[in-house]
C-alpha cells in the first residue's frame, strides 16, 4: 500500500499512528522538517514506525531515512523485513 492510500484510510495504520499524525509526516518529508520527523517518530513504538516506513514509496522511505535521527534507526529496522 502507497503512503497516500494509508492518508485515506478510515482506521489507524497502527496502534497510535492516525491520519492527522500521517498527514504531519507527509508534511514534515515534503518540507524537510528534521525537528518534526524526530518527534513523530519519538513518540511512536519502533514497531509502529516501521508500518508506516512499509507503506511509504521508495523515495519517501529514502528522504524519512535522511531526516531520522541515528539514534531511532536500529530500533525501526529490527522490525523491518
């Protein structure tokens, strides 16, 4: 599923994750708001991240991996395949 499809969606993508809190992540990817990728992801469970990344094109994945900070990146990729 494309991220903008996971934007439409009627339910959260995951526990906690919600439309408003995708559309402050397409946002924040689109501007390059370092300071905001940081307290989205902050806030969300590693597992839960890595749905989102999962849903995300090829270039969105590439421009979230650039903004993330170091810190959070083993945590989302021990749940990515």
């Amino acid at each position: 599923m494309r991220g903008d499809d996971l934007l439409n969606a009627d339910r959260p993508v995951a526990f906690g994750v919600t439309e408003e809190a995708l559309k402050r992540l397409y946002d924040a990817l689109e501007s390059g708001d370092k300071t905001l990728i940081d307290k989205i992801f902050s806030d969300l469970h590693p597992a839960d991240a890595a749905d989102i990344v999962q849903g995300l094109d090829a270039q969105e994945q590439i421009a979230l991996v650039k903004l993330l900070p170091a810190a959070l990146l083993p945590g989302l990729l021990s749940y990515l395949p």
